[in-house]
C-alpha cells in the first residue's frame, strides 16, 4: 500500500482535494499542500481544521513549492514522504511534476492535459505530444501515472469504458455532455483558471468523427440537449481532453464534446478575442512595459475560488453513448448531477471545482489501496470502472444510468 500525499497546487479544485483526503487520511496518511503562495495552502488547512473532519491523526501541512523547478519537487517528495503526488496546479507544471513522480517512485495523478504556455491547441490527439511519450518512463521506473482524473477528463472516461464492458456489443458514438447550470452573480468570471479556460476555447475544436480528426471554428456547431434536472441547454462542439484518449485506446468512431454556454458569456469572449486581449503572445505598451494581454484579463477577472460563497444552481454532466447490443441498436446515458450550494457547505468551493476534485482523491485512495496502482502511465479508460464509480457514490458524486428509458443509481443498475 502506498501512503501520504502531496497536493500540488491551492485553487478552488486543491481545496475539495485535501478535504476529500483529510476525510479520508486513515487510508491516505499525512497531507501536504504545497503552492508558490504558502499562504493558499494555509488557509485550506484553516478551512479543514473549521470543519474537524480530518478523520484520523496525521500531519496536515503547508509549504511553499515552485513546482516548475523539478528539483524542488523532488526534494519535497522526499522531505514529506509522499507516495501519492495529486497535481492540481496549472497544467503548464504537468511536465515537471511527472518527471519529479519517476525521479522519487512516487504514483502521479493529474486533472487536465498538459500545455506549453507558448502554444495553443496543438495537433491532435494531445496526448500524444507529451504524456504518451513517456510512458515508457514510467513503466521502467514502475510509477503509475493516472491522467486526466477529474471528471471531464476523468468519471466521463470511466463510464465510456463501462458501457464499453457491461452494455455494448459495438460502440458508434461517444457525445460527452457538459452543462453548469448555476449562477454565480458576478458580471463576468471563469469557473476555473481564466489562463488555462480561455486558452481551451481561444483554438481550433476538435473532434473524433468517422474514425478521423475534424476541425471547426469555437462557437461553429451547436446542439440543444434535454437533460436530467436542469432541462434543456444549448451546447458547443468544443475539444476536450478525453476526446483524445477515447478515440484511441476505446476505438470508438465518433468522439465528441459538447459544452454550455450562455450567449452573454460568447458575446464577452468574443470581444476579448476580438481584440486581441486573449492572446498568450506578449506585447510591449505604449510606455515600454512588455504584458501578456491574457495575464492582463486574469489578473482583472475574480478568482474562480472566490466565486463559491454565492454560486447556486446544479450541474450537468454525462455521456450520451448509443450503439448495439445483442444485434440490436442501444443507447445509454450515464449522468451525474451536482449542487453548486451543496459543494460549497460541504467543502467550501463551488460545484465545478468539486466534480473535478472528488475523482482525483477516489483514485489516490484506489491507488494507496492497491486497485489502482498499475505501476505505468495510464487514461481513465484503461482501469476497471466499477471500483471508482462506486467510491465516488460514497464521496458525493453518485453515478444515474438511463438505459433502455429508465433511468435508475448506478448501484442498482447492470449491464442487460
């Protein structure tokens, strides 16, 4: 069994991380958060010793981390006998904090893929561009390295792999469907980093369709879903992460990701766009002073983790998978609804930053338990589901499966 674990970053997403694992340190050992600014991990801390749910005694700590400096990292690892390293910082560290992971031993999970933060929607599939190249790494050094572990990338991953085994003879289409419902009252923010979600956004959407790559503009494709609770919600084509692993290690041959949005949230983006305000290049001012007109919008825009304390409404989040079973077509909607209040009482962040932090603190618990721990680089989909669905009904994130129109809890649904 591996034990301890080192939290790398201190957002919104950090926060449900280290209160899911403090809840959970009996299985987990010591935690330790580290960010560039103690002082966030601090307060997490704070925020956990308020609500007394550390579950067992054990060091709850903070320290100061540039996890961009390998060396660092590797030395932290080592000084907090970490076995377990959860990296929820920008996914520009992704690279560095891996090669930390193989230098120390140490299992390595993340939430999003990782970005050069001088490039902008690489070739796909993305994950070929940095994770995949070294997987032969991490099998010689015997790490495991979960990717994409939050929810989208990560449970959506986990129920197409279901489907995949238990409800399909053959799969034809993956549509991955993602709704925020909610409100957080502020005139215009981010739900998470405004760098990293503008970015997504700001490229080319790219989809898995016919068994081959197809590009269009953001904003271009439109679809209008009816979903559980929320009702209905026009969506985008959009890239995404999982579309990427999916198309390739499931074989699927259509892929595709589609995400709400408000018209008021595309009429900001696109001005922004328009002029240029969301470009990672850097640009020198009328006085001389060189900026990154994309730092400039974050550093203006609230904080995503700022946002919980007045976020209401749910979310929706699900695959919509369709294909045959038995020589007859099927389709199947796995789905999870999540609270934005809820998350912030329970927790202290909003709904967002808690469907993402959930899963990645399920599968370092998988992990320290063995059932997880595979000892290479590996996507979502290539582990067995049902030990991670059925943890995360317990950790808050229950699993709703309508199939063949009934819709039922994924404890009491099997594969027909």
């Amino acid at each position: 069994m591996k034990k301890n674990v080192l939290i790398v970053g201190a957002g919104g997403v950090a926060q449900v991380v280290a209160h899911k694992c403090a809840r959970n340190n009996d299985v987990l050992g010591d935690i330790h958060i580290a960010s560039r600014k103690r002082a966030k991990c601090e307060q997490i801390i704070a925020s956990i010793r308020e609500r007394g749910v550390q579950r067992a005694p054990g060091k709850l700590e903070a320290h100061a981390l540039d996890a961009r400096v390998v060396e660092d990292t590797v030395a932290l690892i080592r000084a907090t006998g970490a076995q377990i390293v959860i990296n929820v910082a920008a996914s520009f560290v992704n690279m560095a904090v891996l090669s930390a992971c193989i230098q120390t031993g140490a299992a390595y999970l993340d939430t999003a893929i990782h970005e050069d933060p001088l490039k902008v929607c690489e070739a796909p599939p993305w994950y070929a561009n940095y994770e995949w190249r070294r997987r032969a790494e991490c099998e010689r050094a015997g790490v495991t390295a979960i990717l994409g572990v939050g929810f989208d990338p990560g449970v959506v991953n986990a129920w197409a792999k279901l489907a995949s085994d238990e409800y399909f003879d053959r799969i034809d289409s993956i549509d991955i469907i993602d709704v925020n419902a909610g409100s957080h009252g502020r005139y215009f923010a981010t739900n998470f980093d405004p760098e990293v979600n503008f970015r997504e956004f700001t490229g080319t959407a790219w989809s898995w369709q016919g068994g081959r790559w197809v590009s269009n503009r953001m904003f271009e494709v439109s679809r209008e879903w009816d979903l559980p609770v929320v009702g209905r919600y026009k969506t985008y084509l959009t890239g995404h992460d999982e579309v990427h692993s999916l198309s390739q290690v499931l074989g699927v041959p259509n892929v595709r990701f589609w995400m709400g949005f408000g018209d008021h949230y595309i009429n900001v983006f696109t001005v922004l766009k328009n002029l240029g305000l969301l470009s990672e290049q850097p640009v020198r001012t009328a006085e001389g002073q060189e900026v990154v007109p994309l730092k400039v919008v974050k550093a203006v825009l609230p904080d995503p983790a700022s946002l919980a304390p007045d976020y209401t409404g749910k979310t929706c989040i699900g695959d919509l998978i369709k294909g045959e079973r038995g020589g007859k077509p099927r389709e199947l909607f796995l789905y999870n609804v999540a609270d934005h209040r809820e998350a912030y009482e329970e927790v202290g962040s909003q709904g967002i930053s808690y469907t993402a932090g959930v899963p990645v603190a399920a599968a370092a618990m998988l992990i320290a338990k063995g059932e997880w721990d595979v000892r290479r680089m590996v996507n979502v989909e290539q582990l067995p589901p049902r030990p991670f669905l059925s943890l995360l009904g317990r950790l808050g994130l229950p699993t709703r499966v309508v199939v063949d129109g009934v819709d039922q809890a994924f404890e009491t649904s099997r594969a027909a």
